[in-house]
C-alpha cells in the first residue's frame, strides 16, 4: 500500500546528536509516505499501517499522540493499531474536480519529541457516473438543401470520470438519412457530429427522430441519451463562420462584475433572414454561466460576478453561431485568470506543548504551525516572524511548516506567560499579512530559595513578659509557585543549651511567629541567639538562616538588697563604735547594698530616715558613706542610731531600710558599759537587752565557778603547765563569729580576739600572745587593745603553758561584747 522512510533508520553511532538533528533534515532524508485508494471507500476502511510505515510501534501510537491534520480531515489514526482508516466519504469528482492525478495531502504529527510526516493519498478514479447529456433532447432545423456530407454538431455528454471510466464513444440509432462522426477537440475531448448521408425532402418527412448514446470505457460500462428530433426546412446552405477557432483571453481576479471580456464574431455567406446570427454558450455548466453572460446579438463576453483565481485559474467556454436556418458554427473561448495578491496568509497551529518548564534548554521545541497562501508565485511566498521580542524563535522545517522553539533563559518568576504574536506576509505588492497569538504557560520549578526581608532581627523583650506571647515575627518570601513557594519556618541553632532551647522559644512553622515559652529573667539571661530557617516544600528543598538576637530588657524588678550591716540571727543591728574624739568627716562606716537589676534600676542612692541627733552624722547621697558631721558634745548620747533608706532608680523605685547602732567609746572596755545601759526609750529592743544583762550575772556565776575547777585541777597536776589560750574572734554582734563579705569601699565590722592568761595572781589580763600563736582571724592582745596579731588556725593552744583555754571565758567575752 506504501513505503516510508521512517523504516529506515539511522546508524547508532551519534546516539545523542542525530535523534536531535533528524526533523530539521528529514525533508531532504525521505520523500513522503503514499497511498492509493479506489475512490468511494466505506467508512471505517484500511488505508494502510501508518504506525508501522513510521517506524513506531502499538504502544508507541498512543504514548507519542500519533494524528493526522489536512484542510478537510477525510481519514483518522486507529489509536490501537495504528491503522490509517476512510472518516468521510472520498468523491474523487468532488474534490479533485477535473485534475487528472487526485492527490490528497497529509501530515502525521507525532509528539514526545514533536515530529511531522509527509502523507500523499493517490485516489484513484472508479466508474461511479455514466455519461450524461445537458439536455434530453436535442432540437435541430436542417434545410433541405443540404447536401449530403455536411454536418451538425451535436451537444456533449458529460462524464466526470476520468482515464478509462470516462467517456468512450457516441452511438446513434440506425437510419437511412444521417450517421455519426465522433471527432477530437483540441483540449482532446470528444465530440459528435450528425452528417447528412442522404438529401433530404421535407414534403416525404418533414421531422426525424433519432437516439444519441453516450458509452464511458467502463467495465462494465455506462451510458447516457439523449433523444434527436430534426425538423426540415427550406434551404438554408451557408453555416456561420467565425473569425476564429479559439479566443484567448486574460483577465485580473480583481475585475469587477460588469467587466467585458472580449467579443467574438462570425459571418455566414447567406443573406436576409438566413444570414441573421445569434450567438449562445453551448455545453457550459450553470455555474460559468452565473459568472459570464454572452450578449446573443452582439457575441459580448461579460462578468457578472467576482472572479476569483484560487477558485478558476481557467475557463474554456464553446460559443455557438447559428443563423435562422439552424446552420451553426462553434468556436472556443478560453479566459485566463491573473491572480491579485487579494489573500492573507492563513496560520494553522497544528501542535502545541501543554507544559514548558521555566529551566528548559534554548532549542526546545514548543510549537508546530503551518502557513498556506491561496494566491501563487510571488503572492503566495509566506514569511514568519515574530512581532515583538519573546525567549523563542521560529525555524522553518519544510513545505510551509515551522517550529517555534525556544531562544533564551525562561523565567516563570518574571514572566509566567508569554502572549507570542506570530505574523505571517506574503511577498505580494502591496504585502498582506495574518497574524495569530498563542499563550504559552511558563510550568514553574524549584529554582528560588526563600529570601527573608531582613538580613538580621533584633528583638528587645522586657523581662517577666507572659509565657505564651509573641515576641517577634520573620517573614521570608519565595517567588516560587505552589509547593515550590510555600514556605516553613523552624529554629536550627541557638546559644542556649539545645536541652532548653524549647523551654525557651518556639516558632510556628506557618506564620514565622517566635513565642516565648516562658517569662525571662534579665538578672538570669541577658540576651541569646537564634538561627531561623524558612524552607520551602520544592524538591529538592531549598532554603535560608537568618540570625535573630533576642535582648531581655530590665525591669525594676528588684528591690536594693542590703550587704552591711547585717543582722543577727534574731533580726537585731549590729553595734559600731566611733572614738570620741573624732571630728568631722571622721569615717565611721559604710552602708553597702546591691541590686540585681541594671541600668538606671540598679542606679542606688542612700537617704537618713531617721537619727537620734539628726545633726551629728552625715550620710553620701551615692556611697553610703557615714560620717561625722560634728564633734561629739557633751550633751550628746554615747548611743545613736540611725535608720537608712536605699532607694534604685527605678519608676516606681524599690527600696530597702538598714539600722546603724553607733557607740562612742575609745576601747571596746569603755563601750561595755554603755551596751549595758538602758537603751532609748524609742529603741525597740530594750527589754532584749534587760535579760541579757541578767543573763551575763548568771554567766559570771559559771565563771568563777569554773575557775575555782581550774584551780584546782591545776594543783592536782602541778607537774603540768600553765595554760592559756587565745580565743577566736568574736564580732561585735550577737551573731556569733561571722564576718560579711569582702567589699571594696565601706567600713567593716569590727572583731576582737581576747587572751586571758594565768600569771600566778588571782587576776586576768589581756596578754600579749606568744609568737607560736597563729590563726586566719585578728587578735587584740596585750596593753595595747588595738593591736592585731595573726593566728594560724592549724596551731595548737593548748600546747604552751603560757596560755589558758577558758571556754566559759569566750561565751561570756562574747556576750560583753555583743
């Protein structure tokens, strides 16, 4: 049934390059696929296997959309089996009209890579009509003077068949008057002719019926008639006569309606009535006659519609002269039809990609289109361009077909689709043009990774903020379509503790809104890191880390906390002693408190709330320094106390209160009996300080009780040595030995170590300590009280007779000083 190339396949060598390079060259590789049916085929019968013409297989038919397109679709593609099969009814007559060779042009466009293939159908002609005269009766007037020998020309019949199916021959009914003459026009069609073969008497037979067959070559083979009724009439022995066989002439497509044509002419030898000639088309089909009139008188050709050149390039037209003796003569007119450049260029969009990814490679193919121009020559020679700039281009593949392929980088964040305008002109004078636009759908890919709007976060929390809250937002952006863009958000890194971080912090994986977990501390965490990620959903996965410090702001929050004075265990002031004789400015000691906030919160100042003699000491706004403001009068208590205020700088400002117990006294001897007096009436303690001095007679009791065992325990060993000891340090406090912290300004409590030592008298006095004593703590020994000794704790007192370790002793020195 028919051959195709695509069965000849390339070698495998350039197994990359060729495959590409195939449709571009395949014009010049192969010639078309071709076919040939019988005209009127039924519906639904086998052309021929196109799939395996093409080189494809069973599978391959519907996975690469194998089709076939033409102007008027006459045949269809079995999707299973390949098969080129008959959709419409094939009349060669009607679509190929008079053409000897009736080819039908198709195209089989195959996709995955988009591909197209040449189709000819040869549709081969059968004897489906019979010959068919215009009239079924033909009229003649033949004179009877005729000689025999002269001949009428009769109509034609009409086969539209062609080669052997049309028509063959004429035959006429036996008869004794006329016979046939089949005789070759000049275009190679057949005509008949009537010859007179015996003289005719009009007064023995004045009319003759006759029968005209018309036979095609067909097996078997079909016939038409027409029936011949010829009057006689008196002589009438001239025929016409034209000045020619055949006219030419040419005509523009563009010619309106009304336009002459030409004028043909003929004379006849006779004269009178006889000579008189009419002239009238003869065998032309109705439809010449609607678009030519011929004047009967005058033999004027005339237009009476708009002719058109892609419809008729030509018209052949028999003209008859008859005169009124039914003598006629025929000639030829053939009218040639000049084409006008009055047709645009027609576009057909043939194939077109549902889907272009925005990374595809320049050269890809996204559309085929074919162009047809209906005039010839120069006026139907179409060029393609696109009228503005666009990432493609057109290339030309073969026979009016192009490929519209793309020609730069593609951006679907920029561009998502493109409105390409392809315009198609012709080379006529002046030139027309067509254009068509597509819209090609740019299919997005995962090539954007999120961008946040801002390089860094910084983010100021007040501290005790509710757990729960937002604390911040980031927000990325990804210009990305669909899941390609969708974005989530999620805590990579930090600078806490990753076992914390999510006590701390969480972030919603939608919004990018940061919560905290809890209330922060800004005296516990001043400030922490986070590293933010947004990622999209694209596979694969693109993302970014954008940083966001967290700084905890201060609030006043805390109140000063006093470091000095302390208090006892049971919440009572310390005592401090001042000499008498200090003056003023004399530093007699210093109120040390902290706060835990900062900044402007921590900003302390120190304030006298209450004094005794409100004029004798004087307080430092910002050190807490306590001075004398005067000298000690003598109308002054040796007891003064003052109640001190320490305030932050906080709205609203917290603050906290300190008590100084101040004695004056040069030695701590002398202070004794003032911490025995009766205290203020205003001091709230006094009646704590009535059983402690009821308490230090009792103790005394227990003291000397205690020495009298000791005396006599040394007797007892009187081979043993004196003892003596050094006690430690006892603060002047009740509190027992305990020292507060070291600071760097202020005044510290002051400690004293007391030594009773046995000097054979029945006395006690402060001794100097011997040089093997040792302790971490300060001593105050010997005649000068102020003096102090280091003592290491590691030494052992009991070890030099010169010292006696009295522990009553220590309880009561330690409650005297209190």
């Amino acid at each position: 049934m028919g051959g195709s190339c695509a069965q000849r396949r390339p070698a495998r060598r350039p197994q990359v390059l060729f495959p590409f390079l195939l449709p571009l060259f395949y014009r010049a590789l192969c010639e078309p696929i071709r076919y040939s049916i019988p005209e009127e085929l039924a519906e639904g019968s086998v052309v021929g296997n196109l799939a395996k013409d093409l080189g494809l297989g069973v599978l391959e038919v519907s996975a690469r959309k194998l089709r076939v397109s033409a102007e008027k679709l006459l045949f269809k593609v079995d999707a299973e089996s390949g098969d080129l099969l008959v959709k419409d009814r094939i009349d060669r007559e009607q679509i190929c009209k008079e053409r000897r060779i009736c080819e039908l042009q198709l195209e089989a466009v195959v996709e995955n890579p988009l591909n197209i293939f040449h189709i000819i159908v040869v549709v081969e002609d059968i004897n489906d009509h019979a010959p068919q005269f215009d009239k079924d009766e033909i009229n003649l007037e033949i004179s009877e003077s005729v000689s025999p020998g002269v001949g009428t020309i009769l109509d034609l019949a009409k086969d539209p068949d062609i080669s052997m199916n049309s028509l063959s021959k004429y035959q006429l009914s036996p008869n004794e008057y006329f016979s046939l003459v089949v005789k070759d026009n000049s275009d190679g069609g057949k005509y008949p002719e009537l010859v007179l073969k015996k003289t005719l008497d009009r007064e023995t037979q004045s009319a003759h019926y006759l029968v005209l067959t018309a036979l095609d070559g067909g097996v078997p083979p079909r016939s038409g008639t027409a029936q011949i009724r010829i009057l006689v009439v008196d002589a009438n022995d001239n025929p016409p006569v034209f000045s020619q066989d055949v006219y030419r002439v040419s005509l523009g497509e563009d010619s309106p309606p009304g336009t002459s044509v030409l004028m043909v002419s003929a004379s006849d030898k006779d004269e009178g009535f006889n000579a008189e000639i009419t002239y009238s088309f003869f065998g032309v089909d109705d439809k010449v006659q609607h678009v030519f009139s011929l004047d009967s008188t005058t033999g004027s050709i005339i237009t009476q519609q708009p002719l058109d050149f892609e419809d008729v390039e030509r018209y052949t037209v028999d003209v008859e002269a008859k005169d009124r003796g039914s003598l006629s003569a025929r000639c030829k007119v053939i009218i040639e039809i000049l084409d006008k450049n009055d047709n645009n260029p027609e576009i057909t969009i043939t194939s077109l990609s549902d889907e272009i990814l925005e990374d595809s490679h320049p050269g890809m193919v996204v559309a085929l289109f074919k162009t047809r121009d209906r005039d010839s020559r120069e006026n139907g020679e179409v060029t393609c361009n696109l009228s503005r700039y666009v990432p493609f281009q057109i290339h030309s593949s073969s026979n009016n077909y192009y490929k519209l392929v793309t020609d730069g980088t593609l951006d679907r964040e920029q561009t998502p689709e493109y409105n390409v305008t392809i315009t198609a002109t012709d080379k006529g004078k002046p030139p027309l043009s067509s254009s068509i636009t597509i819209t090609l759908h740019i299919t997005d890919v995962n090539d954007n990774a999120p961008v946040f709007q801002q390089s860094a976060y910084l983010v100021h929390v007040p501290e005790n903020n509710p757990p729960g809250a937002s604390i911040a937002q980031v927000s990325a952006s990804d210009p990305d379509l669909g899941p390609n863009g969708h974005v989530s958000y999620s805590i990579v890194a930090s600078d806490l503790e990753p076992r914390t971080l999510s006590s701390y912090v969480s972030v919603s994986a939608q919004s990018g809104v940061v919560f905290a977990q809890r209330a922060f501390d800004h005296e516990q965490l001043r400030a922490f890191q986070l590293t933010l990620q947004a990622r999209d959903q694209g596979s694969p996965a693109l993302s970014a880390n954008v940083s966001l410090r967290v700084l905890v702001g201060d609030r006043n929050d805390n109140a000063p906390r006093v470091l000095y004075p302390t208090l006892g265990p049971d919440g009572s002031a310390l005592f401090d002693t001042v000499p008498r004789a200090a003056q003023p400015g004399y530093l007699v000691t210093k109120v040390v408190a902290v706060d835990a906030d900062s900044g402007h919160n921590a900003w302390l100042s120190y304030h006298v709330l209450q004094a005794s003699e409100p004029g004798l000491f004087s307080l430092g706004l910002r050190t807490g320094e306590v001075r004398t403001a005067r000298a000690l009068g003598d109308r002054d208590a040796a007891r003064q106390r003052l109640l001190v205020a320490v305030r932050d700088g906080g709205q609203p400002p917290l603050s906290a209160t300190a008590t100084l117990l101040l004695v004056f006294a040069d030695s701590l001897q002398e202070a004794l009996p003032d911490l025995s007096d009766r205290p203020m009436p205003s001091d709230p303690q006094a009646e704590l300080q009535f059983y402690l001095v009821v308490a230090l007679a009792l103790i005394s009791v227990l003291f000397l009780l205690a020495v009298i065992l000791a005396i006599a325990l040394r007797l007892r060993r009187s081979s043993s040595p004196a003892a003596g000891g050094c006690f430690g340090s006892v603060l002047c406090s009740k509190s027992g030995p305990e020292i507060p912290p070291n600071y760097s300004e202020g005044t510290l409590p002051y400690s004293y170590n007391l030594c009773v030592a046995h000097t054979g008298k029945t006395e006690f006095n402060f001794l100097k300590c011997s040089e093997p004593l040792h302790s971490t703590q300060d001593i105050v020994c010997g005649d000068s009280p102020g003096a102090l000794i280091p003592l290491q704790g590691g030494s052992n007192l009991t070890s030099h007779p010169e010292t006696l370790t009295l522990v009553s002793f220590v309880f009561v020195s330690s409650v005297i000083v209190y």
